[in-house]
C-alpha cells in the first residue's frame, strides 16, 4: 500500500476541501493508495503525538461546496520555523525539516502533497531539495502565484468583492457619498482590478501603479459635476500610501512572518480629504469575508481539476512540481519555475486597457 499525505497550508481560501475532494475520490479508484490529511498544515506532524486522519470516500462526502479545510490550517510556523516556547516564557523559531521528513519516513508517507500558496510552495520546494516526494497545489485568493493562469480560490473572492460594490452603489449613489471599498490581495492587484471593472466602479488603486492623490481628487469632482454624485473606489491592500509605504502593522505573533496589511482605504481617505475633497468619504473594509463561504462554481471545477492532476503526478511519481492551470490544459510546472517570481498585474496588460477604456481612474 502507498501512503498519500495531504496538507493544507498558509490562509484558508474557498476550494480547499474541494482539492482535497478530488485527491481522496481519485485515489481511491487505486487499489494501493491511501490518503490522510495532515491537520493544521505541517503541525501534525511535527506535533506529539501525531495528528493526522485517514481520509476517504466517507470522510470527503458533502465538503465540495464547504468553505475552509476539513485538515485545518496555519500561516504561522512551519518546519522550517517552526515556534517554539523558551523556558523564560518568550518564543523562538526552530528549523524541524530534518526531523519531519524522519517521522514521515516512519510514518510510511510515500508522498506528499502541499496545497497553499507562495509561502507553502517555498516550504514545499526547500523541503523537495531536501528528499521529500513532494508535490505543490497552488491556492491562493490574491492570484499571485505564476506560471498558472488563476489559482483556485481567486473567482470566488473576486465574485465576493464585486458583490460589495454592487451593494456600497445603491447607497453611495442615495446619499451621494464616496465609498473606499479595501480589498485583499497582498501585493497584487488582481482582486481589486477585476471587481472594479465587474463592478462599474470609478477609482481603482493597486500595488502595481502608484497614485497620484490629485488624479483620483479630479475624478471625484468630475462624478460630482451636476452637484449630486457618489464614486465608488476599490482600493487594493498592498498599495502604498502617498509617502510610498505599505499601510499595516508588523506581525507580533509567534512564528507569523507576515506584514498585516491593512488600513489603506482609512488612509486614501484622509490623503483626499487633505487634498481637498468635501464630500462624505466612507470606508468599507472586506477582509475575510473574501475567503470564508462557499467556492462559486468556477473555483470547484478548478480545484477539482487540480486535484486529480496532483494525484495522477503523485502516481507518476513527477515530484518537485506544481499543477497549474494554462487554458486549456492543467499542466505541471517545477516548484522552482513557479515561484520564481510573483504574478503582479501589468500596468501595460489588457485588463488594465480595459479598466480604463471604461473610464477607470487608478490615479498613475
Ligand atoms: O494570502 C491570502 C490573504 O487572505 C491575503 O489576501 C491577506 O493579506 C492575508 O491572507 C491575510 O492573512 P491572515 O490569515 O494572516 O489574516
């Protein structure tokens, strides 16, 4: 019997259990394969005693359409930084990638596959180079992941957020107010471009073009010809403020690496009103909402196609890769091409044209 682990790992994301879904129902048509799930990313089996559940048939029925993992999730730690409590009470990370390829190796694990984003798939590609059968299913809302035309996840956020705008519309539009809707995405832009252009909104700013505060005044004014008006601005929450700094507070949790963003929309806000603008500013701030719920139909297909091809590479014995998805065929890429460089918005790319073929003003 081969053993198949599968984790889950960094922030959960709409499509997780349908990932895990279609590994469990496809190797279970192999007479030699088994599957279990890690619980909470890595950490089950760094833990004592070991977490880890059997997965099958029974345990994958109903989660298509659940939202967040069935194993459990982290963004925090990791075998190689993984957090640990010093005696005096204070907290630091130790590198256990030697020791959790040992006991996976005692565990029987044959291979394993990583569901997650860039964060996941570097562990991934460190802990290949260090002998694992491992294989990478890249998840992520933000879509920053390359060598992938999308990552699942992404629709569903976007469907989410444009839902948002189509809501802050009718009541921007009835008190002629201007709401900042902030959205996630990290360092990427591509939540905010999508829902800004599904949404019909008029102001749209993204990490990948700076601004200038000036421009977006002008387009305000311009909505607010005839006296009444309302604008509707999607700010993504990795841009940089006037100054040029990312808007956010520095992580203060054990073994989480990441800057929090967040507080952008709060500061385009004060940034116009300095700059001029009277009218009623109002900030919505989406945050999670975006990655909790259901995976729209779009995301399951995905997910499900990633699944199975992660399954077919795990047979085949294709490790050190990435599945990925370029129209029309889901492919495998190496780890290393994959995470080679970020997958950001171009200001010169036809989504882009789009937006401001439509009169969208990013204000760069
Ligand atoms: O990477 C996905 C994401 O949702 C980002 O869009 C966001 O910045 C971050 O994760 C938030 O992570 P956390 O789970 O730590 O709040």
């Amino acid at each position: 019997m081969k053993r198949l682990m599968v984790v889950t790992g960094g922030g959960d994301c709409p499509g997780l259990n349908a990932v895990i879904r279609a590994i469990v129902k496809r190797a279970s048509q192999e007479k030699d394969w088994e599957v279990i799930g890690c619980i909470e990313s890595f950490n089950g089996v760094l833990r004592e005693p070991t977490e880890v559940v059997v997965l099958d048939n029974d345990s994958v029925s109903g989660i298509l359409i659940q939202g967040g993992t069935i194993i459990g999730t982290t963004n925090k730690g990791g075998p190689f930084a993984y957090p640990v409590k010093r005696s005096d009470g204070t907290w630091e990370t130790v590198d256990v990638s030697d020791q959790m390829i040992r006991k996976l190796q005692y565990m029987g694990v044959d291979a394993v596959i990583n569901i997650g984003g860039d964060g996941s798939q570097r562990i991934s590609k460190a802990l290949y180079d260090k002998g694992l059968n491992i294989i990478g299913v890249p998840k992520t809302i933000d879509n920053d992941l390359s060598m992938t035309d999308f990552t699942f996840g992404f629709q569903t956020a976007v469907q989410i957020a444009t839902e948002a705008v189509d809501k802050l519309v009718t009541t921007a539009a009835s008190h002629n107010r201007i709401f900042v809707l902030e959205v996630m995405g990290r360092d990427a832009g591509w939540i905010a471009l999508n829902a800004a252009i599904a949404g019909g909104a008029d102001v749209c700013v993204i990490p990948e073009i700076p601004y200038d505060i000036n421009k977006i005044k002008e387009k305000i004014e311009s909505r607010y010809k005839k006296g009444r008006g309302f604008c509707i601005i999607v700010v993504a929450e990795g841009s940089r403020n006037a100054r040029g700094e990312k808007v956010g507070l520095k992580a203060d949790e054990p073994g989480y690496s990441n800057f929090k963003l967040g507080g952008i929309g709060q500061t385009l806000k004060l940034e116009l009103q300095q700059a001029g603008v009277e009218h009623d500013i109002r900030v919505s701030v989406l945050g999670h909402l975006q990655r909790g719920g259901t995976p729209i139909a779009y995301d399951r297909v995905l997910a499900s196609e990633f699944g199975v091809k992660a399954f077919e590479l795990a047979k085949s014995g294709e490790f050190g890769k990435m599945v990925a998805y370029k129209h029309p065929d889901i492919i495998a890429v190496t780890l290393e091409e994959a995470l080679k460089e970020p997958h950001l918005v171009s200001p010169d790319s036809f989504l882009v044209q789009t937006a401001k073929g439509l009169g969208i003003e990013f204000g760069g």
